[in-house]
C-alpha cells in the first residue's frame, strides 16, 4: 500500500465545513436543516470521489506477474482437491464465539503437526497467496511475501518438538501475514489480517449548537463558546461532529475519529470562551449494535414509518426467497415519503441482488461503480478456487473498467431514505450503502462502517497438515482516488450511537416533520 494514505479527520472537517445553503437534490422540501443538507452533499463527494490523475500508472503495478503455467496448473488441481474439504482426523469442539456467544465448531488447536509438515503448509501457503490472492502484488509481491515465507522456513528449520497449532497460528502465521495484510476478508483459521481500525469516540455532556461560525454549549444555564479543542498534549483537533439528540434535534457533539486503538482519542481539552477556563471531556467509543436481532431480513413499520432490516447477504442464511422479498421491498417503498433501512451489523455476502432493490425503488440503476478496477488471475486457479471446468493457464491478470466509471449523475428521488449503519457493516453491505449514496436524499445515521473492500469474490481452501481454511479475495477493488477504505468505511451524515440510533431517529423525523 506504498501509494495509499488517508486522511479521515479531514473527511469530517470537509462534512461540518460544507456549504449550508448547497441542497441535495429536493431535500429542501424534507425540512431537512440546511446545515445537514451540506453535510449530506459532502458525504456524497467522500463516497465517490473523482480519480487519481495518475490511476492507470500505479494499478499497473499491481498485476500479478508471468508465473510458471506447469506451477499453477498443479497448485490448481492442488486446490480444487482440498476445497474446504472436512477431514475426519482434524478434532473440532464447541467453543463460544467471542462476539455473538453461540456456540459453534471450531477446531482442536492443542493438536500438533511436525516441523516438516508446518514448512510444506508454508510452502503451499505462500504459492497460493502468489497464484491465486488478488492482493498479492497490492501489499508488495514477492519483495515483501518470499522474505517472510524464507524466515519462517527457517525457524521451523530449527530442531525442535512438533508444532502446536495454537502457535503455528498465534506465534508464527498470523504475526508474519498481519505486518503485511491489511485486508480483512483474507484469513486462516478465522484469524483475520484486517487493516487497524477507525472510529469515533464522543461524549453526550454537551450539547452544542452552531452559533456563527462556531458552536456554544450550555453550561449552568448559560450559553458559552467553544474556543478551542485539543488533545491532552496540547495538539489542536477539530473535535466537533454532527449528531442527533435523544429527543430528535440536530446539534453537534464533542467527537474524535480516529485509530481505535490510539489512547490519544480518548479525552481532548475543550476551552469555553465564556467562563475563560479549560474542562478535560472523556470520550468513549461509539459501539455497534449488538445483540443483532434475527430473522435475516424482516420488514415492519415504526411510527408510521416502513422500515427494512437487513443483516446479511449471505448465500447461506439469504435464501433465494428471502433475495427475493429484499429486492421487492424496493419497490414497497418506492413512493413511501420516507422509508428506514436498517443495516447495522450487515456482515455481507453476495452483492449480485442488491442493484435490483435500487432498481425496484429509483427505477434507474447508479452508474458509478464503488471501486474501479478488477484484476484476474490464471484461468487455472480461478477455475480451481471457483470450482469450474479447467480451462487451461492460458490467461493472466487483466484490468477492467466498470461501465460508466468516470462520470454520471446522482438517481433523482423525491423521497428520503435514512440508513441506520454501525462498524459491522462489512463488505457486501458497504457495496449496498454506496449504491444507496448515489441517490438523493439518502441520509446515513451511526458510525462508520467496517472498511472491507479491497478483495471480493472470496474463495478457499483447506490447508493439509493443520486443516486451517484459508479465505482470501480473487479479485482487487481500488478507489478511485486511492485512498484507503479497509479499516475506514463509509462515514455517517449523523454519528449516533448505533443501540439507540433507531429511537433517535424516529424522534428526530417528528420533530423536523419529515414523514409528512
């Protein structure tokens, strides 16, 4: 990732500094404030932005190279022989999971493997990752990935006892594959090699509303300025966003996005011009939204109001019925003044359905795509890892462009639609939610959301000796400006937090009268 950087707090300085009198498209007649109405617009120009000048020169370095087609025809039938196979002599237990408390099959990781058989599951693990991972050349090819391959050879090299799979895994893999990776659909053994993580931490103390320029909080009774913001070491933030009240008002909070794990973000210095003195607000982490209710998909009202709620996307758990009734909840909605998706904790899956729910509510399908380029690898690993015919490694990386990439316009709508989103939106609901940016009048309220989109089209298989799956992406998604999205996500329009964002919501669209 040598030519990506990102910039998040400028993100949430280009929404609050947005233009108050720029609408988006009929949002006016909403009642929408028309400061909202500039910080939707900036959103949109977040979502989607113009591409890089020099983006056909740089993706250009991220094809995979010429490889030995005699080595991947044999790595193929490799892979298609052990495809997420079970295998009778790799134990499972039941343990908890560590986010949603079911318990669920997971594998017996005090079993051991020799020091041979772990450097032969590296060898392979590494010819996959070259063959078959989209990202391979992305997080720097064979410069960064065959010294790693090389160190861990040679401890395992080292005389010793078998190897524990608990520190093949925690000890040797996953450390090695995360100070390289930053994707999080690649993973082993459920272990996943994410990029380090953004959020935003507030602070429900104040309330602050827009005077001028600036913003005044009541204290005691008595409105005082906002003079400045900083963190405890006195480095100037902009630490005030957009959000929605309990009782539904548009206002501002104290608020920092940044790396979930930097201890700087977790109290600023905010001095009142007012009373000339300095207070330290601690911030916490807006989490998401757990437990996620079930069935998969469910439609209701609340208020009034039509409501969609979404979870996955999945070919296991989204049936083709429930695809179906998704899609035709579109149209349900279609002339509704204002309709609700609930998308928080939306883990994903398959995107092939989710156009179609655009296409039943706007009639008109966005005409810009997300991210822009899709690389192929050989023909004889992707007909391997996607489980087709062999066609013979006669194909290598290709670059494609999604029709109608650099232009077009935004699919009118003269109703509104506020999305509820949190940071489990993953992957396939991301792709959903910036389809959903496209047309107007979108309102997104809650977090930001997971960041998952560099790889698609997921496949894998089983390695042999550990019986740990290894899941990785096929195809490469970019940008179009380059800028990283793993980790970053969509940002809001109003930061919320995720378990009580529905309430608010519903408040808020009473107050302001937007469902009539």
């Amino acid at each position: 990732m040598r030519h990506i950087a990102v910039f998040p707090v400028c993100i949430i300085c280009a929404m609050l500094l947005a233009s108050c009198n720029r609408s988006v498209g009929s949002s006016a007649e909403l009642n929408m404030p028309a400061e909202l109405r500039g910080i939707m617009e900036a959103s949109r120009a977040v979502a989607l932005p113009p591409r890089h000048p020099g983006f056909e020169e740089i993706a250009a370095g991220f094809l995979t190279p010429a490889v030995d087609a005699e080595a991947d025809s044999r790595l193929a039938m490799s892979i298609r022989q052990r495809w997420f196979q079970p295998r009778p002599d790799f134990p499972m237990v039941y343990e908890p999971c560590p986010t949603c408390g079911r318990y669920m099959l997971v594998m017996d990781l005090s079993r051991a493997i020799s020091r041979e058989e772990a450097a032969d599951e590296v060898r392979l693990l590494f010819d996959i990752m070259r063959y078959a991972y989209a990202g391979y050349q992305y997080f720097g090819g064979d410069a960064v990935f065959l010294p790693m391959r090389d160190a861990l050879l040679e401890r395992l090299a080292l005389p010793g006892d078998p190897v524990p799979l608990w520190y093949y895994l925690n000890e040797l893999l996953a450390p090695a594959l995360h100070g390289a990776i930053a994707d999080s659909h690649f993973r082993v053994h459920n272990v996943e090699m994410g990029a380090p993580r953004y959020a935003m931490r507030m602070s429900d103390e104040f309330v602050l509303r827009r005077s001028g320029d600036g913003f005044v909080a009541e204290i005691g009774g008595a409105a005082h300025a906002v003079a400045a913001t900083a963190l405890r070491d006195g480095t100037p933030v902009d630490a005030v966003v957009p959000t929605i009240t309990r009782d539904g008002e548009f206002a501002h909070a104290f608020g920092l996005f940044a790396r979930a794990d930097d201890p700087g973000a977790r109290e600023i210095v905010v001095s009142f011009g007012g009373e000339r003195c300095s207070r330290i607000v601690r911030l916490s982490p807006l989490a998401g939204y757990a437990p996620y209710s079930r069935p998969t998909l469910e439609t209701r009202e609340e208020g009034g109001i039509p409501v969609v709620v979404t979870r996955n996307f999945s070919s296991g758990e989204h049936s083709g019925m429930t695809r179906i009734a998704f899609e035709r909840s579109g149209a349900a909605m279609r002339d509704e003044p204002l309709a609700i998706i609930d998308l928080r904790g939306n883990s994903g899956g398959s995107r092939n359905h989710v156009g179609s729910w655009i296409d039943n509510y706007a009639r008109e399908r966005p005409n810009r795509e997300l991210t822009f380029v899709d690389y192929l690898l050989s023909t004889s690993t992707l007909s391997a890892v996607r489980r087709q015919p062999m066609l013979g490694a006669d194909q290598w990386s290709r670059l494609r462009w999604p029709d109608g990439h650099s232009a077009g316009e935004f699919v009118a709508n003269e109703n509104a639609i506020i999305v509820l989103a949190d940071n489990e939106v993953f992957s396939a609901g991301e792709y959903f939610l910036g389809l959903l940016r496209q047309i107007d009048n979108v309102l997104v309220v809650g977090t930001n959301t997971r960041g998952a989109l560099v790889s698609s089209r997921t496949t894998g298989t089983t390695l042999p000796h550990s019986g740990f799956a290894l899941t990785f992406g096929t195809s490469l998604n970019l940008r179009p400006d380059l800028s990283q999205f793993e980790g970053v996500g969509f940002l809001p329009d109003l930061w919320v937090p995720p378990g009580e964002s529905l309430e608010r919501v519903l408040a808020f669209v009473e107050r302001y009268g937007l469902n009539r």
